[in-house]
C-alpha cells in the first residue's frame, strides 16, 4: 500500500506532457524584468539605480529585514528602468528592468559543471549562506526558506521532509530536476540535515514519477538516513500538511507549523537551489520551468533565467497556439491566469500552462444539490458548501468557527462541484475578511 | 498580442461531474429493478412508470416557466428520478389519474414550492407517497400479485405484502414461525429475486442491489447511509426475533420486504434532503433504521420505511448544523 493522506483528495487527469523530456537552457533573453517582491514578506530594497552596470548574480535588491529575500541580477548589462510593472498577480509591483549585455559572472560563483558532495562549513554559515542567496520556496509558496529553517527556541526537528510530489497535472519542473540533479539534490539533503541537526529525511515521490523514485532510491543506499517514499496519485499530495500525514502520520494543528510536530518541508528544487547557494556560492537566479499544454508544438522543461518574460517560453515552446484562452502561471488547480505574456518569470514559477479557449470559459453556475462531493473532498476537513454560503451572506463572524482560515486553497471542492459552483473564489473572500476581523482583534 | 486572455481565479479545471450526469446514473441504476418489475407486473409497470415521469417532467416545466418565471431546468434529470421513484413507490395497478396527482404533490408541493431543486426539506417522491397512502388508502394497499405479462391492470388479482401478512396475522393471533410457512408467503429466494406483491420497484432485492453496486462504482453515493440503514434494521430485528422468534420475524426477512433496500439505496441517499458529513450520514441512517423498526413492529402501518425517512429528514438541517466533518489537525498523533 501507498502512504497518502486521509481526508479528501481528487484525482485530476494528470497531463503530464513532458514527463521524461530533457531540461533545455533558455537563451538569456535581451531584456529581464525582475520584481523585487517575490516572496511572501517584505519587499526586498532596491540597492541599483538607472544606469548602474551589473552582473549576473549580483545582489540588486537587499532583503529588508528577517522575514524577506534579497534579489540578484539573473544577467550582466545596464540597468534601464526601476519601476512599477505588472507582476504575475496582476499587481503593480517595484520592479527591476536590465538590459542585457554579455553573460559575465561574479567572480566568486562557482560556474564549474562538477558535482561537490563534501559540506565542510558550520550550520550558522549554511543558513547565512541561503539567506544571502535570495533563497525562496519554489513549490510555489515562497515563503524566504532562510525563515523556514530557523527553528524558533524550543522546538526541535527530528526529520526533514524533501517535498518531491509535484501533484499538480501538467507540472514536471520538480521531476525533470530530480532526474538529472539527482546526486546534487542529496548533497543538498545533507546540508539540511547539518544545518537543522537531523538524522532523518524522507523524500516523498508520487508513484507516476517511477524513474525519479529508482533514481533516488539507488541514491538514497548510498546515504545514511535517507528514505525516499513512494506516495499514491492523489491532489493535493504535496500540500505540506498532506505531505507530512503521508510520511508521519502526524496531523499539524489548525494553526501551527510542521515544525509543532518536529518536521520541515522543502521542495526538490529549493534543496537544489540550496545545494547551489551553499557549494557553489551561486545566488537564486535561474530554475526549471515546465512550458505546456496541449496544443502546444514544443512543450518542455526550460532552464529559464528569472525575470524572463512569458513571451520568450512561450516563443521555444513553438509559439502560442491559436485560440489559446488562458495562459496560466504555475499548475492547473492553484496557478494564476495571466493577463499578458510580458510578465515575468518569478522565483515561484514551476510552469508556465496553455489553455485552449474551449478549456478555460468558466461554467454557468447551478444550484447546490447538497450532494456532499465538496465536503467529501475538502483535504482539511471543512465544508466547501457552508463557508460558500457564509461568504455570500456576510456571516463572516461565523466563519472563523467553522475553520474557514485552515483552508489551504487548494481548489478540490471548485474543481469536484456538479453545479460547477465557484466554492474557493467565495472562501478566499471570506477569508480575507475573517483575516480582517482576526487582525482587528490584535 | 491580438488575443484577449481570461483571467480568472484558480482552479483552471474542473471534474467531469454534472447535476445532469449524477441524475442519469440514479436512472441507470435503476433499470434493473425496473425490468424486474416489468417481468411481474407486466404492462402496468411501464404504464404506471411512464405516467410518473411524465407528469413529474411536465409539472415541472409548467411551474418553472409559468409560475415562477424562470428558465425551466428539467433537463438536470432531477425530475426523472422523482418521476420514476414516485412510480417504484406505488402499487403496479394503481390509476393513472391518483399517479398524476402524486407527481403534482411531488413536484408542486415537495419541491417547488420551497425552492425547487437543492432547497426542499423532504423527498418528494416520498412526500407524495404517504400523501396517496393517506388520501387513497384502499388504491395504495392493493397490491397486485405478480402474474408476469398475464397481469391485468385493472382488475388484477390481488394480495397482501409479505409485511401485510405478517402484521394481519399477528392481529389474529398467530405465531410469526407459522405466518413465515403460510403458502401465500413466499420462501426467502423469491423475495430476493421479487417474486412478492409490493409496490412497483421495491421487490426486487437482488436488482436494487445491483443498483447500489452502480452507484457506488461511479461515485455517485458513499456507503454510509444505505449500509447502515440495513446494519441498523437487522441489528434491532435480531434481537427482538432472539428474544421471541414468535412475536417477531427474523432480520433477513425484515431486510428484503416493505422496500427497505429501495428506501436505503435510492431513497434515504437523496442528495438534498440527507447530511453532508458522514458522523452525519451515519445519526441519520441509524435513525432511520430505528423508527422503520418501531413502525412495523409497534406501528398501525405493516411498514415503515418511507414514514422513517420523512421523519429523518425533518433532522437534517439539525445534523448539519452540529455535526462537523472531522478537522484535519484534530486527531492525536499515535506515533
């Protein structure tokens, strides 16, 4: 038997189109565009102004203050703008614009192709070293991974979860590194485990990536308290919660963190990007985007410099299809519909989804029939229908009770509804306004 | 760019069920029960099936588009399935006109007139059920025998349910050992198989049950309610049948009569008017299978199944509003 998790769960068709494909470099585009808020927190401050020369991996945005991530040029050339820009939430955010010239490195990164298993430096310099990286969650969330590692006082870890799932359809950024970057992905592991004092990690692979989950268990003999777990195909598998009661068997509390019951979460390609900032001094500025869709001629996994706009993907892809009627940023169940092709790829971006125009109209809405599908489904144990019902009332006051600021918006209830009615657009409105009420309280 | 892009919120999929295709499945699963029937109560199942879902059908649209004025929705199938449940819940002889006037109480009364589909509080199919058994007693207990092809719809020969002997019998006196081998009482293979009078679609044990397997197989309904209905009939029959197998009749025989598959299966699961957790589903169905018991056993009617769910019903919107699904994070680790 597979571990998963108990409550809940949907089993989308899985459209994994570039499963197995090769990661290719994406040219470094003439120009990037590179908000200085890509993360959950702070923005990070502008330290380049209009003009300045820069090169590529050199800090131009410091983190402000401890719950933030600095950002580093992707590329060499000229700074030709620091402005508002449209970012993928269809927000005008600061913004960094360079023009590119050249490809020209700072000297102190490690640009040599070889693999470096020996960590020889102390837990403090490990966490410095990542936070000086701009290091930020890459499944998605990114939340300043430096944060997610400082464990308060108090608490301990007794294991770390390497969160390998990609449960979203479509998405194979995360599989496509786990193939090739395997040994380094492990090396990456053993610098977690240093630096929080673990003895134990798990990887957890769902089963439709088999190859990743062979390559990683040849590896994992090799390695000392390494256990890679084969998780069954269900969404959403690899919601941190979710992730940690299918390897555990422990549920975090409403409210509290994995590291409440002694765990921490970090995605495959954010233990790469550790791996990289630690051995080889390299700064967050470049990850795997998986470009797709099914009327795309060349979908693929793309080795992308941040700050590149869609637009580029879109062009090594083989051009955007016609009649395409979404572009999404990130996976089917959870990505954001973009509004145009000239934003940016952020540090959060694990694939860049085409929608042809039949697929991306919403449904009319029915009535509930009260078939219970949304409640059965909900990965946390709440009421889709209720909370829906709450927020088109006002009943605001009600809904902190019924557990509304636990849901994890990960889409099942929209996505299993009969009546193709919009659960999570009216749970996101209730919890901004519990969230409103909850701060007021303060 | 030339092309204009939707934005919109995510999810950016959605799954394949509809109202319209959940509604289909119910039919499908059905027909089973429905050939059955056809089988022993000849033309007059169709007949009586075919009026049902008629009128249910064109109720509904006259209502929708003219008393409240608004778009009909009769292609959702919701009022097939009333129709053919109000059908399967009558006597296979019963006159067209009484089937009529129960699809307007189904239609008219148990669903329109709160709302429509999602919104009424009671099933209509049973709704109008009790209100002909009420209205038209003599035409709602007089059951036809099952004759195959040969039976006549009008003046079919008639007899009593294998309930309605039990409960006549024990009036008179008898011992429900001797009722149980009284020739106008069929062996336990014929009522699993439907050879018995009853109404319309409640014979046939073994179709419903193929229904459930259906059901079940494409997600339409969970097992929670349908398994502990019939959990719950045969737990309290077993003990009163080990306390006096005299007074009482044993579970199985409780079990395949007086519709109570057809009540668990395709009646009690009613979306709209059962409990939306499953601790929920669970309050709700043993209820159900306690007061059938009460009412066959204790009740002036032989059976109780369609009164059970009613009642039920009627606690739904209690059940959900203190009975909450389990929280993630709730449960103790044991590790």
């Amino acid at each position: 038997m597979l571990k998963t998790f108990k409550k809940g769960g949907i089993h989308p068709e899985e459209n994994k189109l570039t499963a197995g494909k090769k990661i290719r470099v994406l040219p470094v585009p003439e120009m990037v565009h590179i908000p200085v808020i890509q993360h959950l927190g702070m923005p990070a401050r502008p330290i380049v102004k209009k003009g300045d020369k820069v090169k590529t991996g050199q800090l131009i945005a410091e983190a402000d203050g401890f719950v933030s991530a600095g950002v580093h040029s992707p590329v060499s050339g000229t700074v030709s703008k620091v402005d508002l820009m449209m970012d993928a939430g269809g927000y005008r955010k600061m913004t960094i614009s360079i023009q590119t010239a050249g490809d020209e490195w700072m000297e102190e990164i490690d640009r040599s192709p070889g693999h470096k298993p020996d960590i020889n430096i102390q837990p403090e310099e490990i966490l410095k070293k990542i936070a000086m990286a701009g290091i930020v969650g890459l499944g998605g969330a990114t939340f300043p991974t430096h944060v997610k590692l400082t464990i308060p006082r108090g608490r301990k870890a007794e294991s770390v979860i390497i969160n390998g799932v990609e449960c979203e359809p479509f998405l194979t950024s995360d599989h496509a590194l786990m193939l090739e970057k395997g040994p380094e992905i492990f090396t990456g592991i053993k610098i977690l485990m240093k630096l929080l004092g673990v003895k134990q990690a798990f990887v957890g692979i769902e089963a439709n990536k088999p190859d990743a989950i062979k390559l990683f268990r040849d590896l994992a003999m090799r390695h000392i308290g390494i256990a890679v777990v084969p998780l069954r195909v269900k969404y959403p598998q690899g919601g941190e919660k979710q992730l940690i009661k299918a390897i555990t068997g422990r549920e975090v509390p409403s409210g509290k963190l994995p590291i409440d019951v002694g765990t921490v979460v970090v995605n495959v390609g954010t233990t790469y990007a550790i791996y990289e900032a630690v051995q080889k001094n390299k700064p967050l500025i470049e990850r795997v985007v998986t470009v797709t869709g099914k009327k795309l001629a060349n979908p693929g996994n793309f080795l992308v410099r941040i700050g590149t706009p869609v637009e580029k993907l879109l062009e090594a892809a083989g051009g955007l299809p016609q009649n395409t009627g979404k572009i999404l940023y990130g996976g089917p169940m959870m990505g954001k519909a973009l509004p145009s092709t000239d934003i940016p790829v952020g540090k959060g971006c694990s694939g860049i989804l085409v929608m042809p125009l039949e697929e991306s109209r919403r449904r009319e809405m029915k009535v509930c029939i009260r078939c219970s599908k949304c409640v059965q489904v909900c990965p946390m144990g709440l009421e889709p229908y209720l909370l829906m019902a709450m927020s088109e009332r006002a009943m605001f006051d009600r809904m902190e009770n019924e557990k509304i600021m636990d849901c994890i918006e990960c889409g099942s209830c929209s996505y299993i509804c009969p009546s193709d009615r919009p659960l999570l657009d009216y749970i996101r409105l209730g919890k901004s306004e519990v969230n409103k009420i909850i701060r007021s309280r303060k | 760019m030339d092309q204009k892009l939707i934005v919109s919120p995510s999810p950016h999929i959605s799954g394949d069920y509809s109202i319209r295709k959940l509604m289909m499945h119910v039919v499908i699963a059905l027909i089973p029960a429905f050939l059955v029937s056809v089988w022993f109560f000849g033309y007059a199942a169709i007949l009586v099936t075919a009026v049902s879902v008629a009128s249910c059908v064109l109720f509904e649209y006259i209502i929708q588009r003219f008393v409240m004025k608004v778009k009909p929705t009769i292609d959702d199938g919701s009022a097939v399935v009333t129709g053919v449940l109000l059908a399967f819940n009558v006597p296979a002889n019963l006159p067209v006109w009484i089937i009529i006037l129960g699809a307007l109480v189904a239609i008219g009364i148990a669903k329109m007139s709160f709302g429509g589909l999602g919104n009424n509080p009671f099933n209509p199919a049973l709704v109008a059920r009790v209100f002909l058994l009420i209205s038209f007693p003599v035409q709602m207990t007089t059951w036809p025998l099952p004759k195959g092809f040969d039976t006549k719809y009008a003046d079919a020969i008639t007899g009593a349910t294998p309930l309605g002997i039990l409960k006549e019998g024990i009036r008179n006196g008898s011992s429900v050992i001797d009722l149980l081998h009284t020739p106008a009482m069929p062996d336990y293979q014929q009522l699993f198989i439907g050879n018995m009078g009853g109404s319309l679609g409640e014979i046939a044990a073994g179709a419903l049950l193929l229904g459930f397997i259906y059901l079940l197989w494409k997600r339409v309904i969970t097992w929670h309610i349908p398994v502990t209905i019939v959990f719950t009939v045969a737990v309290f029959t077993s003990v009163l049948w080990l306390i006096n197998p005299n007074r009482y009749a044993d579970p199985l025989f409780h079990v395949l009569t007086g519709g109570l598959l057809l009540g668990a299966i395709y009646m009690a699961t009613d979306y709209v008017t059962s409990p939306m957790t499953v601790r929920g589903m669970i309050i709700y169905a043993i209820g159900i299978g306690i007061v059938t018991v009460v009412i066959r056993v204790w009740g002036a009617y032989p059976e109780g199944v369609s009164f059970a769910i009613l009642f039920m019903n009627a606690f739904v919107p209690l059940i959900n509003r203190y009975i909450k699904p389990g929280r993630f994070g709730e449960e103790v680790h044991h590790a």
